[in-house]
C-alpha cells in the first residue's frame, strides 16, 4: 500500500498546494486498512497557500506567516494517524534538515544518504581493486559516474553537478548578490583539505592571496552554508590527553572527491589528502562520530621546556571505546615512520591503534600492538573495527 507523489511531474502539479496534496493522500488511503507508505519527492516545490478560516487584515505584522498553510502542516496532520509512515526528499535550496527538525517538533528522523562507499562504487563498476581504487580517488562516488564509461562525460557531469546543483542551491537559498567570495572559498577549502583553518585565516588567505576582502562573520555564515549543503564536513579537533574540545582550528573534509577534483580541474590530485578523506567520509559513513585528535607533548630543546602538538587523524568513538586512526600514505622511510606513530604512542590509554596506509596490505601488527593495514582492504571490511587483530 505505497502512495507516491512526485511534485516536479506535470501531472501532479496541482499536489503542490498542501491542501491538495492532503486530499488526495487521504483519498488514496480510503478505507482501507493497515499500513501505507506515502512518498513525496521533490516537496520543496509545495507552495504555502492562505488559510481561508483566518482574516489576515486582522492579523499582527509579526504574525502574517501563520495566516499560511504549508506542507509542513498537512504532513504534521497525517503524522496524527498511526498506520501512516511519510517519507519525503527534497533540494538544499528551498528545505534544510534542520529545517524538518523544528517543523516536525520531534516527530520526524533523517536518512542521510551517502554518496557510494568504495565497496558500493567496486561492486558494479566491473574494475578490480586496484583499478577500482584509483578510479574513485579520480571521481568518486557520486551514482551517475560510476554508470558513465565515457571519463570526459563524467568531468562534465561532476563539474556542472557542483556548479549547478550545489552552488546554486547556496546563492538562491540564501539570496547572495555575489558568489564570487563563496566561490573562491570553495576552492581554498578544496585546496586544502584536511589543513586546520577557522574563519580568520581564511579571511586573511583570501586578502592576501585573492586580493578579496571580506570579514570574519561573512566566511563563518559561508562555511555553515557548504556545511548545510552538503559540500563540506567539518571535524573537530579533541585533546586527547585533557579530554576537551579546542575551540580552533578544525579541518573540513568534501562530501566527495570526485566534486572536489572535478571543481579544480582534476589538479592538485594529492593522493595522502585524498586517502585521509576518504577514510573520513568511510568512518562518517558506517555511522561512528569522528573526531581529530591533539596529543600535546612537552620537550626539552635547548634547556628550555616546550610544548609541541602532535595530531592523530581520527579518533572514532565508539560509546565507551575509542580508535585511533592515522591515515598514512607510506611508512616506508623510517622517519616518516616514527612521526606517524609518535602521538599514537603518547596517549596515555590502550584503546586500538591503527595505521592505514596505501595499498592491498592485510593487517598486521607491531610489537607494540599498532595494527598497519591497507587502504583497500580496510574499506572493504566494514567489521574490521568491531574486532581485534
């Protein structure tokens, strides 16, 4: 018993007055019994409509929105009869899910959906692994890619996706007269994913580097919007050893490489940024909270005491358990080796420690019980943290 409207079909254009749409949802239901399934796509093309019972002459300024029925109310309607699940999607542009969140007073939950994990984007893309690896690294893991054969075509579409979709939902949302500022904040961040920022540095890059002046408050409202749109996540920085959250700087991950790539003309294609976030995006994925850690040292360097931070990519939390997790491209060379090793050695605890490194390696581990594995086979394993090696 699954009722569907699609409200970008001409055929169901009059559903966009909520009015409507409640009609013939309840029509549809009749009277039968037993659970029904109401789909609803594209809502954001639902209109508010004026409430005939109310006179809106008589109604105080502050007030004149309330004189309006939106879908909103009529969802909130049908949410009032039991053997009714409503499932609804929408564009950034027009519906936030923090949106849904306060309209829906409790009563609704989000489905995030992910672009294709690396062992989604491998099952039918007809590659093998390896192949399979330096493909999603490339253009990641947006559906249509993966489907699409021709690698011009899928520049173009992750290209026109970001410029298109994306952005656009961004300027029309929040009515920005200039997008140029948005746009070049976009390519700093691109540029440098996973570096720690905050609104002031980013600030100072743009004037300096893009002769753009802006102000703190504007990048800062900026970062929530590619927040919001789903273009960025933002991953905040923990002390492991003093157990609290440092205010700045934190590190923003894109959603999906290939957007990424694709924004910046398949340049800059670094592959140690492009693994760590990777791994970050497959941790967020299967569900953990993610955060990156700061182990602070002290040294002795010429007679004097000094205080050194030292980070850990990822720690995942895990309830009453952590994980760390350093996303090292190579340890070959045993200085690089050392550095990558060094904070996982001096937090202070015996929760899990884990180098992922390029590669098919299977895990392994070291004398002092750090497991090494390989990119692809910890991708793969979605169980591999819920045990030990």
């Amino acid at each position: 018993q699954i009722i569907e409207v699609a409200l970008d079909r001409v055929s169901q254009m009059a559903l966009r007055n909520p009015y409507e749409l409640e009609k013939y949802i309840k029509a549809c239901i009749g009277a039968e019994k037993g659970k029904h399934y109401v789909f609803i796509d594209e809502i954001q093309l639902s209109v508010k409509v004026k409430n005939p019972l109310l006179d809106e002459a008589v109604i105080a300024l502050e007030d004149r929105e309330l004189a309006y029925i939106t879908f909103y109310d009529v969802l909130n309607d049908l949410l009032g009869n039991p053997d009714l699940e409503i499932f609804v999607t929408g564009s950034n542009s027009r519906m936030l899910s923090k949106d849904i969140a306060t309209n829906f007073r409790g009563r609704s939950c989000e489905i995030r959906v992910f672009p294709l994990s690396f062992s989604e984007f491998l099952s039918f893309s007809g590659s093998d692994k390896h192949d399979a690896w330096i493909q999603y690294m490339t253009y990641g893991g947006m559906p249509q890619v993966v489907l699409e054969e021709d690698v011009y075509a899928k520049s173009r579409y992750l290209s026109d996706l970001m410029k298109n979709v994306y952005q656009k939902d961004i300027v029309e949302r929040h009515k920005l007269k200039n997008d140029y500022v948005l746009e070049n904040l976009v390519k700093i961040l691109f540029s440098s994913i996973g570096s720690l920022t905050n609104p002031h540095k980013l600030v100072h890059t743009l004037a300096s580097v893009l002769k753009i002046r802006t102000t703190d408050e504007t990048i800062k409202a900026l970062l929530g919007y590619l927040e919001d749109a789903f273009i960025f996540q933002k991953a905040e920085r923990f002390d492991v050893k003093g157990k609290s959250y440092l205010s700045s700087p934190f590190k923003y991950y894109a959603i999906d490489v290939g957007l990424r790539n694709a924004f910046l003309g398949f340049r800059q294609q670094e592959k140690t940024h492009l693994m760590e976030n990777i791994i970050y995006n497959e941790l967020l994925l299967r569900g953990y909270s993610v955060d990156v850690g700061v182990v602070v040292l002290n040294k002795r360097i010429e007679g004097k005491l000094k205080q050194g931070q030292h980070e850990i990519d990822f720690i995942v939390n895990t309830g009453f358990q952590k994980i760390y997790i350093q996303s090292a491209f190579s340890v070959e060379d045993s200085r690089k080796k050392q550095n990558e090793i060094l904070p996982l050695q001096e937090t202070g605890d015996y929760f899990r420690k884990i180098v992922v490194t390029d590669g098919n390696q299977e895990a392994w581990s070291d004398d002092e019980g750090i497991v090494y594995i390989g990119v692809i086979p910890f991708l793969l394993n979605k169980s591999f943290l819920n045990k030990e090696i």
